[in-house]
C-alpha cells in the first residue's frame, strides 16, 4: 500500500517490465487492477487517519492486490472543501469529509444539525444514523453527487460551547455572548434561539479574534481545543452541551465503483464495515482524553442536566421550522427522525 509516494507504482512498473521480459503474464506478476486513491486532510496521528489507514491496508490484503490504495492524509491532495468536486472529477476514487462539509451540495444530511439532535447522546445519533433513516441519507447523497457510500460514518464526536469568561454555567449565561461558529444555518439558529449571538470567523482567525474579544466563544470540540492550545488565547470555559455529534461520511467515486465485479464490492463494504467500530471507540477515548487535557490546563468544564438539555432543546425547537424551510431538509426525514427518538 502507497502512502504519500509514487514508490508502489515505481516498483509496478518494473516489475511489470520483468514480467514483459521473462514471458509472464502482467497478472501473475502481481500487477494491480484497480487503483484506489484515498484523501483526507486530518494529519497521521488523527483518530480518522488511522482508521482509514487500517482499511487501506486491509484492503489490499483481502483483494490480494487486486485494488492498489494509495492513501494520502494531510491533505497532500486535496483538502475536504475540495474534495467533493475532485471526487466528481475522478481526480482522487476516494474521500472521507466531514458531513459539514456536505449539506451545501445534499441539503438532507442537514438533518443531523438541526435542534432535534442538540443534547443527545452518540447512542441516540446512531440509532437514526445507522438505521433506516441514514441509510436514506446516505443513498441521497450517492445520487446528488455521483459517490457510493460504502457504509458507516466515522465518528469525530461532539461539539460543545467553550469561552474566554468562566462565568458561562448555563443556558441563561449564553445571552447576548458572540460565539464563533464556523457557518451553517442550523449553528446559527440554534445558538440564537439560546439568546447567543453567533458570528462566523474563518478558523485562521480565530485566535486573534479571542484575543481581541470580538469573540468570546467558540463552537467546537474537545480535541480541536486541546490541538489548537486555545487556552493560549484566553479559552478558559467549557459548556459542555453536546451541540451535535459531527462524523466523517465514506464517498468512492462512482464511475470506480461501477467498474468494480460485485465481489470486490463486497470485499470493500466488509472491509469498511470491520474497522468502523474500532475507530469509533478510539474516537470516544481520543475526545475524553482531550478533554483530561483541558481540564489539566485550568479549564473549567460545566456539563448542563438531562432536564436543562431537554428544556432547551424544546426552546430551539420552536425555531426549527424555519430552519428546515431555510436549509431544504425533506420534512418526512424529520418526521421519521423525530418518530426513532421517540420525539
């Protein structure tokens, strides 16, 4: 398995020229059919990154060359924002982007966003992702942008609230206090109907505008708050209300998939399918760990009730609507959503 280098399709190449010479079948020699390129932008030591490195290898074992992975993190392709239009393109058969990345291009998978989610726990986001409903989610997005989704999301874990001022101990506090967010409608209007006062920053941004108090908060996660050292910048506060639980969605491009017998289909969903778990409890250990980090740095973490989220999810709820109309989310997915959660 390439990761990173040109090296695998050097040595291809010669060894597919001894075989020219010596009279033996390209195949024998161990020349690959399909080639897979894989991208994603986290770096190496990233949850996600592991995974996707596990499946890479797994798969070349299991098809026993038969599909070259080519695997490349750090966005040495492409970056997520990118990525979709390269998919399309067949510049790269593989990618796995955040499901924020999504929603602008397959307006469903917005669902995940809205307030019915706020303050629920990964078990409950799975009981709808996994099911039924995710699947049609799923098959949405394979038809909008010409992908296959090959299985499950991976996990990166919930986004919380998070301050420059320790006095944020509840939604009461979060009135009138200017939150970054990094866009979407959904992030907007949940935080607003909490009496906050959202503003988008580019992330580059952002540590100047905690320092300049433009903004007193952010909206984001454990682990991105330990890698960014944003207690340098004044980030003192957790309000750990679980926002919404943020995934990675698995996209192969589709004239590649099409081109693939339906037993190395089958091979890739199985493949897929066995490192999802692991992954997703490296996940979970990586965001408690991160979270260990920031209370070792003073910062003050304030995890809200079961009653406080139930109360103000129905508060932003009251807002949903028009945030369903606004984002173009089908209104039957939320219905079916709301009727899993028992809602």
């Amino acid at each position: 398995m390439q990761v990173g280098t040109g090296v695998r399709a050097t040595l291809i190449k010669a060894a597919l020229s001894v075989a020219l010479l010596v009279g033996v079948p390209a195949g024998a020699a161990g020349q690959a059919e399909y080639r897979l390129r894989i991208s994603t932008e986290n770096t190496r030591a990233h949850v996600q990154t592991q995974a996707i490195e596990r499946f890479a290898k797994e798969l070349e074992r299991v098809t026993e060359g038969r599909i070259d992975v080519e695997f490349y993190h750090s966005a040495q392709l492409f970056r997520d924002r990118d990525v979709i239009a390269a998919l399309s393109s067949g510049k790269v058969e593989m990618a796995v982007p955040g499901m924020w990345q999504l929603d602008r291009y397959v307006p469903d998978v917005g669902l995940y966003m809205l307030p019915l989610f706020y303050g629920r726990t990964a078990e409950e986001n799975y009981q709808v992702r996994d099911g039924e409903i995710g699947a049609l989610v799923s098959q949405r997005i394979a038809r909008d942008l010409g992908v296959a989704v090959p299985g499950r999301w991976l996990d990166l874990g919930h986004a919380h609230l998070y301050f420059t001022r320790s006095d944020v101990q509840s939604h009461e506090d979060l009135a009138g206090v200017k939150i970054r967010i990094p866009g979407g409608i959904a992030n907007r209007g949940r935080l607003k109907s909490f009496g906050a006062d959202p503003v988008v920053v580019a992330w580059p941004d952002l540590p100047d505008a905690l320092s300049r108090d433009q903004v007193t908060g952010v909206l984001t996660t454990h682990e991105t708050i330990r890698s960014a050292k944003l207690w340098r910048n004044g980030i003192s506060a957790s309000f750990e209300d679980m926002e919404y639980f943020a995934q990675y969605v698995p996209m192969i491009n589709a004239r590649f998939w099409a081109s693939l017998p339906p037993s190395l289909q089958e091979q890739v969903h199985s493949t897929w399918d066995q490192i999802v778990d692991a992954q997703r409890d490296a996940a979970i250990k990586a965001q408690r760990s991160a979270r260990s980090a920031l209370l070792e740095q003073g910062i003050k973490v304030t995890t809200p009730g079961t009653a406080a989220l139930l109360r103000w999810r129905k508060v932003a709820r009251q807002e949903e609507p028009a945030m369903i109309r606004q984002m173009g989310v089908d209104p039957d997915l939320v219905s079916r959503a709301e009727a899993a959660l028992a809602e």
